[in-house]
C-alpha cells in the first residue's frame, strides 16, 4: 500500500503559487518546504502535480534512468519551430540524439584542453582590468565573472569576441539573451495563461529569441564561406559525422546548439567563480590553503593547464562550492512511458509516481543531507571533497552536473576554466570582501549567484 505524499494545500486556479512566493528567491521557498513537509511533498503547479525530492536516497532512485528520465524545461520553450538545442531537447526527439553524438567527442578532455590558450587569453584580460582598477575600487564579481565566461564560451565554442571587457555597453546579443532569459524566469512563476495575454512581452521574447537565431546564423554561413582548422565547437558541429547514420547537421540544429552553449555555458560557471569566491573569502582559512597551494604548485610562473589536475585543495574548493550551492540548482524528472507497479514509485515503495507528474530534485538541499554530510552539512569545508572522501561518497551525494545521458555535456570544459581562473587570480591578488559583514542572499534567474557581491583586489607583485 503506497501512502499519500505530504504537501501544503493548494488553492483552486492559482495552486501554490503562493507557497512559493519569497523575498529572496522561489528557490529559497522550495528549500524551506522541504524543511517543513520533509524530503518529499507535492506542489499543484499550472494543473501539474509536483514531486519535490531533496534527500539522498530518494533521489538516487529517480536518478535510476531505466525508471525516470530528463523532463526538459518548459519555460524555455519556443514559440517558434525550430528545433531544440542539447538542454531544451526531449530524450527521444532525434536531433537530440544526433547532436548529443556528434557533440561528445569535442567536450572530450583533449578537445577542452585545446582550447586552453583561448581561455587564457580572456582570463588574462580579467587580471588586467582588476589589476587596472586598484585596490581601492569595488569590484562588481558576479557581472565581472559573467563577462569573462560569456567572453570565453563565444571564443571557444564559435571564434566570436564579445569584448565585454572593452566595450561600456554589452553587445546585443547579449542583451537579447538577458531579455530572453529574464522572461523565461518570469514565465516559471507566471500561470500560462496570464503569459498567453501579454502580446507585447511575448513578442519582446520572439524577437530576442530571432535575434539571437539571426547572428548565429550569419556565423554559421561565415565559417562555411571561410573554413579554418580551428579545433572549436562549430567546426565539430559543420563537419562532424552521427556515428549512427553518416549525416551531419542541419544549419537549424547547429544555431540552436550555439546558442544553447552560449546560455549554458556562462551564466553557470560564473555562479560557480562567484560563490567559490565569496564561500574562501568567509572561511579565511580555506582561502589562505587554497593560495598558498597556487604559490607551492605554480609559484610565479604562468598557469599551465598541466597545473590544474595537481591544485588538489582549489578542485576541493570548487566542488564544496557546488555542493552548498550548486549554480543549476533544480533538475527535472518524469516516469519513462510504460514504467508500473513498484517501479513507478519513490520511497522503497511507500509512495506512488503518476505518469503526468513532474518531478524535481533540489540538488542544494540534497547535497547537504546530514545523514551522509553529517552534522555540518552546511559548513564550508574543501576537505571533504578531496581525495578518498570524496571517492568514497554515494553515487547521488554530488550531482551538480546532473546525472546520466543528459548530465552536463560542458563539465570538462567548466571545470577547466573555473580552475584556470581561480589559480591565476589567486596568484596575482590579495581579495577582501568590500563589506566584511556581507550576509549572502540568492539571486535566482535560471541559475543562482550571491546577490550584490562586491569585493578588493590587490596586486600580490608587480606585473612584468
Ligand atoms: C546540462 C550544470 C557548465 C552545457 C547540465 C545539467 C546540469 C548542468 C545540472 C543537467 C540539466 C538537467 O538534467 O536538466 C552545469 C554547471 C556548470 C555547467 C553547474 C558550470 C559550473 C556548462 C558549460 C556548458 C554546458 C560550460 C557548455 C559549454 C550544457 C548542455 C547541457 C547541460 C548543452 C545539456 C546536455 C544534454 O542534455 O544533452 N548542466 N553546467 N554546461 N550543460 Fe551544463
């Protein structure tokens, strides 16, 4: 006998809507019914009943992919019939399959360790500008870091500069791609039908969402007209073979693939610089180990990407950082068809999936499930996340980048440049927190960062 899953009432129209308003951020809402109804309870969301997980032993069995599969986002849906890029895709839909193909390959880890220089080169153009700054200058970190991995994705992925840090405003590209996704976030808290009536909003979206299709498109016919033997995410796309069938891709799919990696490519990792900076500059002893490991490691010589592997404490650094606040904070599940009887269920049986619900995993609240971090689950602590504990931690403890087919096709890539930055700006600088009383509050779009976050940079030695 399966029990009714626990849950707040909902009211009728609206559902609980209400339940998920928050000062902070919705996600913050979502967290803190957890701590009131316990690690599963359900939500009437838009007509849908919503399974929210947070523990570790539920969630390893809805990361069971032969039981539960990805339930792509709706709020980024397209008005248009394009096809879907790698993250909005369906399992099933064909041009996911040929892409995800197609793609592995150029995020292997010699394909990402190419593009090294390149990361390189824009990070060295963040040294310069804080450097330039001066120590008396509040750095704005978030919309700084943001720059920097938008800049870096568009080099690596496609040979486009965005010269974020040369230009006062930001390119329209850019703009569109703020405006397409702030309205994706809003569109997650609004009923659809109150979308449906917002004509000027919804073709603000068209056109951003055309905008964006536009110049990419015109740099897909650009490198058509001018092939170069860049190793690049575009070059893998216009002249890689699906292993399966020989073809290659069509120019639609290619453009929403770009423009996929463009989104899910920065705002991401800039989270994770953010709040890894943030997470050493409260726990100053955290933050002396991990420079004093860059000056043992890599002294005063450029950061080589043969470095990284061996920056053991940083890598620890930056995968407690994603356990306490994991930048992609909500994944999405649904039953795969025909899946009955026990197995469409959570709990070890005690409580019952339908085939309609949606079902979300709250990776921040997951990853700090006491009855595998213990204690001080919430506390900062890199040690925890290097060596043999981290190997030793169960499968689902830590899944940031998700989990199976569709986990995070950019992890490689990701983890590279979080690295390469954090060991270069921890080289070159001294940081303190611009308000030492800073308290963190979230700021929720489709990914989280620290709200506001302001910090000091100076120099550690005189730049050759
Ligand atoms: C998928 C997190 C960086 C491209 C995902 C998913 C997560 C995630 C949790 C799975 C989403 C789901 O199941 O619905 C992160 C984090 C990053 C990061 C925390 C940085 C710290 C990147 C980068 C790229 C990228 C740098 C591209 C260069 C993608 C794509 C998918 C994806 C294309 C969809 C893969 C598929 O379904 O086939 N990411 N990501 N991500 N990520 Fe990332």
């Amino acid at each position: 006998m399966t029990e009714p899953v626990p849950g707040p009432k909902g009211l009728p129209f609206v559902g609980n809507m209400f339940d998920l308003v928050d000062e902070e951020a919705p996600l913050r809402a979502l967290e803190h019914l957890a701590e009131l109804y316990g690690p599963i309870y359900k939500l009437q969301r838009k007509g849908t009943r919503v399974l929210v997980v947070s523990s570790i032993a539920m969630a390893e069995e809805l990361f069971d992919e032969t039981r539960f599969r990805k339930m792509p986002p709706s709020a980024l849906a397209k008005d248009s019939e394009k096809p879907a890029g790698l993250f909005t895709a369906a399992s099933d839909d064909p041009d996911w399959g040929e892409a995800h193909r197609i793609l592995v390959p150029a995020f292997g880890s010699m394909a990402i360790e190419a593009m090294y220089p390149e990361m390189q080169d824009i990070g060295n153009q963040l040294v310069l500008k804080w450097a330039r700054m001066g120590p008396n200058t509040p750095i704005s970190v978030t919309d700084d870091f943001t720059r920097l991995t938008l800049d870096t994705i568009a080099l690596c992925a496609m040979d486009f500069r965005f010269n974020s840090f040369y230009t006062e405003q930001m390119h329209p590209f850019v703009n569109a791609m703020v405006g397409m996704l702030t309205e994706s976030g809003n569109r997650m808290a609004r009923p659809a039908i109150v979308t449906s009536m917002m004509r000027k909003t919804n073709a603000k979206f068209n056109e951003d969402q055309e905008y964006m299709f536009n110049i990419s498109q015109e740099l897909v016919r650009h490198r058509r007209e001018n092939p170069t033997k860049k190793r690049d995410l575009l070059n893998a796309m216009i002249n890689g073979t699906d292993p399966n069938s020989g073809s290659t891709m069509r120019d639609d799919l290619i453009i929403a693939n770009i423009i996929t990696f463009l989104i899910a490519g920065h705002e991401t990792t800039s989270g994770l610089l953010s709040f890894a900076f943030l997470n050493m500059l409260q726990n100053p002893q955290a933050y002396y180990a991990a420079q004093r490991e860059v000056d043992e490691v890599i002294g005063r010589d450029p950061v080589t990407v043969d470095k990284l592997s061996k920056l053991e404490y940083l890598n620890g650094v930056l995968r407690e950082t994603l356990r306490l606040t994991p930048t992609a904070p909500i994944i999405s599940k649904q039953l795969v068809a025909g899946c009955t009887g026990s197995r469409a269920t959570l709990g070890n049986g005690k409580y019952a999936v339908e085939p309609t619900d949606k079902l979300m995993v709250l990776i921040g609240a997951m990853q700090r499930d006491p009855s595998v971090y213990g204690e001080d689950a919430n506390e900062f602590r890199p040690e925890r996340m290097m060596g043999e504990s981290f190997k030793n931690l169960p499968s689902a403890a830590w899944k940031p980048f998700g989990n199976g087919v569709r986990a995070c096709i950019g992890r490689a890539f990701a983890w590279q440049e979080a690295l390469m930055v954090t060991a270069m700006l921890l080289q070159n600088f001294d940081f303190q927190l611009d308000d030492p009383s800073y308290k963190l509050r979230i700021k929720q779009t489709l990914t989280i960062k620290p709200a506001n976050l302001k910090m000091r940079a100076t120099i550690r030695h005189k730049m050759e």
